[in-house]
C-alpha cells in the first residue's frame, strides 16, 4: 500500500492503537459482514480512534442472514451509521455463495486456504472497496477498514496484502480528492496477518460480542451455523485454540 501503508496496516493489529497523525474521531468506513473478522475489525477502528460508517451488502449471497448479524453488531458497537447496499452477484453467479452450487464441508481444516475454493466470490472485495471508496470520498474520509485474513483463511485472493496494497495505489488515482492532493486513502487490515485465535483474543479485549456475529456459508433460516463448511471449521479452530466455547453456538444451545 502507499507508503508504509502496509507496515501500519500490520501494526494496527497490535492493540489497534490510535492511527499516528489523526486527531481522535476521524471518520473511517469499515466493511461489515457480519461475521467475527468484520467485526474485529470495527471494533480496531473504534479503538483506534476513529467514527465509523459501518458498510455491508445485500448481493444475493445464500448467507443472508449475516446482514442480520452485521445489524445486531453495527448497533452494538455504536457505528455513527449503518449502510446496506444492495447489489445482485447472483446475476453472474460463479460461486456456492451466489449460485445453486453445493458448499464444501467436512474439509480438513490444515487443507483449507491451499486453492482458492467454490466459495470464491469473483471480485467480490474489489466491488465492496470501490463502494466503500466512493462513500470515503462523499464523507471526507481517507480510512477505510477490512477485516481480510490471510493466515486462517479459506485461500481467496482479494484476501492477500499485494492486493491491498495495489487497491490502495488504485484509491488514490481513480478519486477526485485523492487526485487533487485533497486526500490520502489508507486500506486498513488490522488482521492481515493473525491467526484465527489471534483476532479472538484481541476482539474479547476489545469488548466483541461475538454471540452477534454469523461466520457460517450455509446457516439454516433461523441462522444456526452448518458447523461442517470452512467459515465453520476455521471458526472453531480458533474458539478451540483460545481455549473457550464459541458464544454462538452457547446462544443457539
């Protein structure tokens, strides 16, 4: 990323500490899913200091209910507003998630993340960055935060810190205010570069409700989680490994 965009995007990480240079309650739009990483994430821009403007998407996905999560989140954590945007991939399809193709599960976690899986959602990030991009550039904003992983992640390639950094170059060319000197877009992965567990502990000293959350590629309808595909697998790896039982699941029973 531009700079030394990548070095702090990495720094962020431990303890989410105020961005150096920016007074306190700078705004940010921070991409929420719904599930544990996008939160974490919005949790690290609250405590790092920043308003935020909480960003999902309604794009056809068979998760749906994550937008119920990414509500019950955004309302939790105080964002200054909450945006659902609505934008049908299930018009190209190409994915498990926007397709009526079948979602892997029962996979060997240590395999997960080695090919890029069916749940690839083609462009995904570089569609929801470009919105995220474009509200930063109406609201006055240079930050941006993602919740992408690419330790215990299920191998997709808008997930990878060169992919941030080449959008973050892209962020500066392709805006008015970042053409004009105006502004300096900076992509935020406060998680780049943590284990599950990792963003586990960090998001529990940050105060994440994660019983809010929804991590699940094939929930039911009332959102109880699969428990067998990737999102739950690397999910439950990390609760395991923190050493504690996952508040979802308590909350379902």
């Amino acid at each position: 990323m531009g700079g030394d965009s990548v070095a702090d995007a990495q720094g962020d990480r431990q303890g989410c500490a105020p961005a150096r240079g920016y007074p306190d309650m700078k705004p940010a739009v921070v991409l929420l899913s719904g599930g544990l990483d996008s939160a974490t994430a919005l949790a690290c821009a609250r405590a790092a200091g920043y308003r935020a403007y909480a960003l999902s998407f309604r794009y056809g996905q068979r998760h749906a209910v994550e937008l119920a999560a990414a509500a019950r989140v955004a309302a939790a954590q105080g964002v200054a507003e909450h945006a659902i945007i609505e934008i049908d991939l299930r018009r190209f399809g190409g994915s498990a998630l926007t397709a009526d193709l079948a979602v892997p599960k029962g996979r060997d976690p240590k395999t997960i993340g080695a090919e890029i899986p069916i749940t690839y959602v083609p462009a995904r990030n570089t569609v929801f960055l470009s919105i995220a991009l474009a509200w930063a550039e109406v609201l006055g904003a240079g930050d941006i935060f993602i919740g992408v992983n690419a330790l215990d992640y299920s191998g997709y390639p808008d997930c990878r810190p060169e992919y941030l950094a080449a959008f973050e170059r892209l962020a500066n060319l392709a805006t008015a205010a970042g053409a004009t000197g105006q502004q300096r877009y900076r992509i935020h992965a406060p998680l780049l570069q943590m284990t599950k567990a990792e963003i586990i502990r960090l998001g529990l000293a940050l105060g994440v409700d994660y019983a809010l959350t929804s991590s699940c590629y094939d929930p039911d309808p009332q959102g109880r989680p699969c428990g067998t595909c990737d999102a739950c697998l690397l999910r439950a790896k990390g609760f395991a490994e923190v050493g504690i039982p996952d508040p979802l699941l308590i909350r379902f029973g």
